[in-house]
C-alpha cells in the first residue's frame, strides 16, 4: 500500500506535540503533506512556533508548517496555557525553531492541496476546527479531494472546559458547525474515547525509558500536562486526547464506533459547544458521522512507545 496522504491540523499543545511525533514515526504509512496550525491550546504565535519546535526535535523539518486562523469564526479566542502551560509545550525545553514558517496561509494551502490531489487526502484535526471551516467556506469544491476527516473533538458524555462542552468545539462551534454539516466523511474521537487512553505511571515511565530526546521530550511534556487532571480535577490518571486520532488511522482495529447523526449546539449559554450524537439516525436526521466509542488502552500506548522509540 503506499502512503495515505494527510495533512494534520492542530494547536500545539502538548498532546498535539505527541501526536504530531507519533504521526513522524510513521512514515511508512503517512505521506505527510504538511502540519497546519490554528489558534486553540495557545495563540497562533505558539502554536505554529510549537509545530515546528516539534519537527526539529523529530527531525523532520522536511515537513511544511502553515499558519493559520488567529481566532475562531464568531467568537473570542479561549486558550488552555493551564492544561499546557504558558509556552503551550510546558515540561520540555525544545530550542526556538530555525525551519522557516511557510509564507502560505493554511487556508490557502488546504484549498490548494484538496483541489489538485490526485489520491483523496486525509485530514486529522486535533484543535478549534477553524481552518478547515473557512477553507469550507471560500472553496466548498475542497470536499471532492477529501478522503475522510478524523478529528479529536466532542463528547457524547461530559465536557472538559464546561460541563457539557469539549475544549475543540467549544472554541470555535460555529466552524465545528460547518465542518459536521458539510457531508464529508467525518469521523469524531471525543472525550468518552479519550478518557479511557489514560498516562499511567507505568506508561509514562516507558516513554522516559526510551532515553531518546524524543523519549524524554515527551515524558517531560505528559508528566507537566497530567498535573491539572491529577490535582484539580481528581483524575486518576491523564487522558490522551489528539494522539488517538493518528493511533485510530494507524490501527483502526484498536477502537470500535458506529454512524450517528451529529449537531452542534451554537445558540446557547450553558449548553455552547456541546456535540449532540443521535445514535439512532431517523430519515430526517441520517447519520452523517461516525462516533468513536471505544478505545484499547494498552494496545494505543503500546504503539506509541513503539513507534517513538524508533525516531
Ligand atoms: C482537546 O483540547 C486540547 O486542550 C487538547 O489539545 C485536545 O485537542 C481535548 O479536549
Ligand atoms: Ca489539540
């Protein structure tokens, strides 16, 4: 098989960091057309400066970073530096990057890729979905080069930044709201999935053990991250969110899920940014995505050490 062409959109944060080196390791199955960058965990400032701080320590500075949207569509930008630290890749102490940021705007890059691709491109989005919303919304033709979208977003079950609401969707719904109404082949890994791919002690300890700077670099960034789950919110151990998305690509066959018709709340107060899954789809609401619902554990940390320990 040769290999899937993706692109990853994120907002470097700290598990966006360990996805984007997993995604690296992986260079037999992704041919990995460039990293997009948006507003979320931190500014766009940081995020894009993350993603290539990240490349270099992979060495992987082949790979193209844009920048993207500064602030979601309609609302303020909401960040996250509590969960990821001030510099957004907080436990590590990588060297500011000397690759050069591409002069493209991600936006254009997505719109430009998706209408000439040959083969579909798969996109895996681990933050506010903006970038891929706008691109949507000046090019709706981009939908034709997209093979599936695989994003890190929602919840069927509780929220993380409100209690009902999930960080991703919750910083921009409104471009969730795009991104799930367009009819593209979409494919949602939330929090109820998350949740259950957690940083014990144990796997965190293997990570450091590969005494890579790789090993090192993302044990120093999960220990830092899980801080505030442990503290303050009474978690026994730290869930694993973006990495999922580039496991679930990787090994399909670590997770199960099934078609649901998938909303996003946009009006309201208490309730903004919930994903609101329908798990029996009616003639009126149809299944337009599928919802991850399950997650083995072992076997997704198990691939991560693995596969970071050959970078
Ligand atoms: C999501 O929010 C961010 O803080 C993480 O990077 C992840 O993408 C989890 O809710
Ligand atoms: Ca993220």
């Amino acid at each position: 098989m040769p290999p899937r062409p993706i692109i990853i959109d994120c907002d470097p944060g700290v598990d966006d960091a360990i996805a984007l080196l997993l995604a690296f390791a992986a260079a037999a199955e992704f041919d990995l057309l460039g990293i997009t960058t948006v507003a979320g965990n931190v500014p766009l400032a940081l995020t894009q400066a993350n993603a290539r701080r990240i490349c270099h320590l992979a060495q992987r500075t082949d790979v193209p970073v844009y920048a993207g949207c500064p602030r979601p569509l309609l609302r303020s930008l909401v960040t996250a530096e509590e969960v990821h630290g001030s510099t957004g890749i907080e436990g590590t102490n990588l060297p500011q990057p000397t690759m050069p940021l591409q002069s493209q705007h991600a936006v254009a890059f997505l719109i430009e890729r998706l209408t000439t691709a040959s083969t579909p491109i798969t996109l895996a989005t681990l933050g506010p979905l903006t970038n891929l919303a706008v691109a949507l919304i000046q090019c709706p033709a981009i939908v034709q080069g997209i093979d599936q979208v695989v994003m890190m977003g929602g919840s069927l079950g509780a929220g993380n930044i409100t209690p009902a609401a999930e960080f991703n969707v919750y910083v921009d719904p409104h471009a969730a709201k795009v991104v799930v109404d367009a009819g593209l082949p979409l494919t949602m890994i939330g929090l109820d999935v998350t949740h259950q791919v957690v940083t014990t002690p144990d796997r965190l300890a293997a990570l450091k053990a590969l005494d890579t700077p790789v090993g090192k670099a993302a044990a120093g960034m999960l220990r830092y991250y899980g801080q505030l789950d442990l503290e303050r919110h009474h978690l026994a151990a730290s869930p694993l969110h973006d990495p999922c998305v580039i496991a679930y690509l990787l090994r399909p066959d670590l997770f199960t899920g099934r078609p649901m018709h998938l909303a996003i709340e946009t009006e309201g107060t208490l309730c903004l940014g919930r994903t609101v899954a329908n798990g029996h789809p009616t003639p009126t609401a149809p299944a337009n995505a599928t919802v991850i619902e399950t997650a083995n554990a072992d076997g997704i940390y198990a691939l991560l050490t693995e596969r970071l320990g050959k970078l």
